[in-house]
C-alpha cells in the first residue's frame, strides 16, 4: 500500500514572511520555531524564505537596524504584551473594494512634534500608508515624525550617525525585532499603524480600503508596541496569546494570504517548504493551516467542521470550503475532540479547562477548571456533560449542568487517573470504572448516586455497550453481560489468553465480538455461548462490524481481513506490510485505517484491494480523521486539517 506524500506548508511560509511585515517591522521573527512547554505556538520549522519574499532575521541582544556595510547596534528589550484569551473573526463579506495601490510620492516633510519615549507621541500628521512608495526613502519617513520622535530614535542609535539609513529605500524586510522595538517605543501608535499598512500593501501590491479598515481596527484590539513587546520580551504564555490572537485577526482580515498560498501549493506554484508541490489530487477539497499540530479528529455537525491544535485555539470551519468562521483561543494545546450537542461545542484543553462555546459564534458560554489536562471527548447526555477531575484529594466522576457549567454533583467513588479516560452516559445511568481492581459502578446521571458495584475480574480500561437492558463490558480478556438494573452478573467468558486488548465491547444484531488476543471470537449476546473464533494475531486496532462482515487489522501479521459474521470464514485478507493499520472503520462500502507511517487509507469493503490514499502525517492510537457525508476530514502534525472526496 504506498501513496503519494502530500504535505505543504507554502501557506505557513507565506503567514510567516507576512507577519515580519505587518507588525510594523516586529512581528514573529520566531513563527513556526519550537516552543517552550508553556508556550502555545507553531511547532512547525520555519523555512527558508523564498528570493522574492522578505528575510525575517533572528533576534539578537545587538541588533542591526537594516542590513548596512556598517551595522548600528540598538540596546533595548521590554516586557511580554498582556495576555488575550479569546477572538472571534470572520472574513470579510461583500464585494471587496477598489484596490488601492501603493502611491509613488514619497512621504511629506511636514510633522507634528510633542512626548516620545513610553508616553504616546503624537500622531504625525502627513504619514499615511497612502504616500508610501516604491520610490520613499527611510529618510522621507523620518522626516514625518516630530522632533521628540526624531531625537528620542537618534538618543536609542547611542550618537552613531543614521544618515546612511536614511538614504536607502524604505521597507521593512531588513529590520529585526529589537530594532522594532526601539522604534515603535519613539513613534506614536498611529504612526507604526501606517507604516505596517505601508509594507502590507507594498507586499501585496496592494490593499483594498476594506482591509485596511480592517487591519486598523485589528491594531486597535492589540497595539503594535504591545506586539513587539511581547516579540522581544521574555517568552510567557500571555506572550503567546497575543501573537496567536494577532494572527487569527490577521487572517481575519486578509484571508487571501491563504488562500493564494493553497491555490499555489495546489496548481505546483510553490515548494511547500516540502521540495515539492501538492501533487494533483482530484479527491482534495479543501485544506486549512493552523498554528500548531492536530492531532485528534474532527468534529462535524450541521455543515461545520470543529478542529482543536497545539496552538491552543478550536478553529470552526466551513464544511464545503474550509473557511474559517470562528475561532476560541485557549491556554495550551488541545487534544479533545470536541462534542457538538444543543447548539454547543463541548471540549477540553492542556490549560485544565472544559469548555462549552455557542457552536454557530464560537461566544464562550462557560469553562470548568478540572485541575487537570482535558484530553477526551466530553460526554453529553440530557442537560449534563460528564467527565472525571479531582475533588476531595481523589479523582471522580462530575455531572455538569451542559446549560450553566455548575457543578451539579460528584461521585463518591475514585475514578482511574487516566486523562483520556472518561465516563459512558446512556438510558439515565453514568457507567464508570473505578480506580480499584475489580470495580465498575452505574451512578444515577441526574443525581450522582450509586446505584450498583458490579465485581469483575480486573482493571476496566474500556467503554460499554447497552442494549435491550444488558450492559456488555470487556475486561482485558474476558467479557461480561450485566443486568442493567442491577448489576447481577448475566454470564460471563474468559479467553484465559494473555497479552491481551480490551476494545470497547462489539455488540450488533445480538453476537458479542470479542478479540483480546490471538483470536476473535463470535458469542451469543443472550447467553455468551462461543458461535465460532477465527486464529488471528494480536490485533493492532478494535474490530468493527458493517453489512455483515466482521473488519479487523492484525498488527503481528501486517494485514487487514474480513470474516463473514455468520460462519467466521475469512473472506479476504490484505497485507499492509511492515505498516501497522489504525482506527478502523466502514462507510458507504470502503474500509478506513491509518497507517503507522502517516498515511490515512482507503480500501474497498468488499476485497480489501485500496482505492485511495493520503498521507496526512503522524500516527497515534488517537483517531485523526472523520467521515461524513461523503467526505472524509483528517488532520496531521503539520499543523493541517484536510477534507477529501470519498472515494
């Protein structure tokens, strides 16, 4: 099974390279670097700029202004900007405006002067982003600003002379985040504005009136001096927050800068960061970059499609063309497929939170501090979200009210450590494992309380199955039919086979599917009488069941197989390889895995022969990928969410 690698990151050279420029000369020097534990950034390597796209040089504690035969060193530094936890965009609507092109006269003499320093100077009445050509100089802005202005960047230069600076052509390509520093602390905020609108323009060949408004009200909610702060300070979370705020209003506002940057990678325009261009591929509908790894699947509901990333934001998007709608920053990265209930999105993140957002504005309607990561889908069921988090020293189970967040009860029993663990919720019973050997409890879901204990023979590390008043369970290599109402053990069936896999039980049209081991068996779901078993190997991922066919992958055999659920006879077997396959399942006929090196697969259901293939990045045991409707949606640690055509 090989397929073509398809991974691009034009899109986040281009939001690199732009960012150098509209900060006015600070931006993120740094986009795409590793970040600290603390940080939430881009974990993606920066890439090389491209000839005739501007140089982002690296911070320095002795910077140079611009790139001079005689350098002139500026000592400066400053603390982290404050923090921004939350920002909403969408792109613009309407026909855009006429395009204003960057004007040829260079910039008046005339200013006005007052304070400089950390004061706010005055605005300098003759810059405008407008008067700033290909033909103004460094000296035709200077000239712009007042004297206290001119003084205060003379003073920060220590009496070198700036003259040659001021005779070369003006753009902020050369300029690093220390040198901006120093500049921005001696011009006004307006001032920094216009030359930010300057280079933005001079980079696109031009902005419209609509995104220049918009690019002002943007620096409005979060100053350039705030920004360039954050850039040069100390790295903090706060520092963080408002970079990735920046950049989501920044696409907000200008989201052809994705745009073009896909369409290029799309059409073979760009490398990609990558040595090559996306290659054709006729199934891809559309792709989206974040700032940071994503790493769980999707979540897809009434048109829209819910992505967490190690940026720390929840991005939602567009089902049909992958443009953005909303996006929710948070504290730390996100590993929680979200939950998409009563108008609600319900998620988690590293920053100890649970979170429930308005699903159609991304407005945040409550957060829960859990004490501990979020890492797991919350569970939704009638008005309460139930997940574990400690309290009183151990950690329980908690009912949520789903409307309010408030707390409504927590279960008296502990509830094992694992963070991806979470409780099961159905017919007005929460089914939790306890922390101890043995022990699996149904609490009531309105009021917490115990109802039964049932004893079972080990740790329960997997999720039920309830129907028809039995709830069926899986520990480690035996399984188990419990009366719901009471707990009383119906039957029981041990495997005796060791190592082995506990799967959530596998229960369709009355036959347990148990495979903990070297075999799968087929059992009757009424009485746990053994119907057939089929000698496999260790199975790498859980089984599933689809038009009477039983789906499994093997990871010590490198294949996939099918079985006829009847009888047990094998009726295809495919082999994978040195690959082991992931995260099974069946839509509209076709067999979906991922494979270990990265690739998300596509087979027919019928002979197991692939169809289609896409190599995403990345592999865990964590499904990274959705299907519905026709199209299946992935995401990968190069910070991408896909959408592709079934095939």
């Amino acid at each position: 099974m090989a397929f073509s690698y398809v991974i691009s990151r034009s899109f986040f050279r281009v939001f690199c390279l732009m960012l150098a420029g509209l900060v006015a000369v600070a931006a993120v020097a740094g986009c795409g670097s590793e970040p600290e534990p603390a940080e939430v950034v881009s974990e993606a390597p920066v890439e090389a700029p491209s000839t005739d796209a501007p140089a982002v040089a690296a911070p320095q504690a002795k910077t140079d202004i611009l790139d001079l035969e005689q350098p002139t060193e500026i000592f400066d530094s400053a603390p982290a900007g404050p923090t921004a936890t939350r920002v909403v965009v969408a792109p613009a609507q309407g026909e855009p405006a006429p395009v204003v092109a960057a004007a040829e006269q260079p910039v008046a003499p005339e200013a006005a002067g007052q304070t400089t320093g950390t004061d706010s100077p005055p605005t300098a009445a003759a810059l405008s982003y407008k008067d700033i050509g290909p033909d103004t100089t460094w000296g035709d802005v200077y000239n712009s600003f007042s004297d206290e202005e001119q003084e205060c960047i003379r003073s920060q230069f220590g009496g070198v002379p700036i003259e040659p600076i001021l005779e070369t052509p003006f753009n902020l390509e050369a300029m690093t985040p220390l040198a901006a520093h120093t500049v921005v602390d001696c011009i006004s905020e307006e001032s920094a504005v216009q030359i930010s609108l300057a280079e933005t323009s001079r980079q696109l060949g031009g902005i419209t009136e609509e995104e220049a408004a918009c690019l002002e009200g943007l620096y409005e909610e979060i100053p350039i001096s705030e920004l360039t702060k954050a850039e040069t300070g100390e790295p903090t979370q706060e520092a963080a927050m408002l970079k990735m705020s920046y950049a989501l209003g920044l696409l907000g506002c200008l989201p052809r800068l994705a745009d073009e940057a896909f369409a290029g990678a799309t059409q073979g325009g760009g490398d990609g960061g990558t040595g090559g261009a996306f290659p054709e591929d006729p199934s891809r509908l559309w792709s989206f970059q974040t700032g940071g790894w994503v790493v769980t699947a999707p979540a897809v509901a009434d048109g829209v499609v819910y992505a967490g990333s190690d940026d720390g934001a929840l991005y939602a998007l567009s089902a049909e063309t992958g443009d953005m709608h909303w996006t929710f920053v948070t504290g730390d990265v996100i590993r929680s497929t979200p939950t998409v209930a009563d108008g609600k999105v319900f998620f988690g993140s590293n920053d100890n939170h649970l979170y429930a957002l308005d699903a159609a504005t991304g407005a945040e309607q409550w957060r829960y501090d859990t004490g501990e990561w979020v890492q797991y889908s919350p569970t939704v069921s009638n008005g309460m979200v139930y997940l574990a988090a400690p309290s009183g020293g151990d950690r329980k189970v908690h009912g949520l009210n789903a409307a309010t967040g408030e707390m409504v009860w927590t279960g008296e029993h502990p509830f094992p450590t694992g963070t991806q663990q979470t409780p099961a919720a159905t017919g007005g019973k929460v089914y939790a494992p306890g922390s101890e050997y043995g022990q699996f409890f149904a609490l009531n879901a309105a009021t917490g309380e115990t109802l039964w204990r049932a004893e079972v023979g080990g740790y329960v590390e997997s999720a039920p199955t309830v129907i028809d008043g039995v709830v069926y369970l899986t520990v480690i290599n035996q399984a188990y039919a419990l009366n719901e109402a009471t707990g009383e053990i119906i039957w029981s069936f041990n495997t005796e086979e060791f190592p082995a896999r506990d799967f959530p039980a596998l229960v369709v049209d009355g036959v347990y599917y148990l495979a903990p081991s070297n075999k799968v068996y087929a059992l009757e779901a009424a009485t746990g009488s053994e119907l057939w078993s089929y000698e496999s190997s260790m199975l790498s991922t859980a089984p599933v069941v689809a038009a009477g066919v039983l789906y499994g992958a093997s990871e010590d055999a490198g294949q996939i197989f099918a079985l006829d659920v009847a009888t047990g006879e094998e009726l295809w077997a495919e082999t994978t390889g040195d690959s082991t396959i992931n995260a099974l399942t069946v839509a509209d006929g076709t067999l979906y895995g991922e494979l270990n090196d990265g690739q998300l697969i596509a087979a027919d259901a019928g002979n197991g022969i692939p169809v289609w293939g896409f190599e995403k990045g990345g592999f865990s045991d964590v499904r990274g990928y959705t299907v519905k409707d026709g199209v299946v949606y992935s995401a990968g640690p190069n910070n991408s969410v896909y959408a592709h055509r079934a095939p």
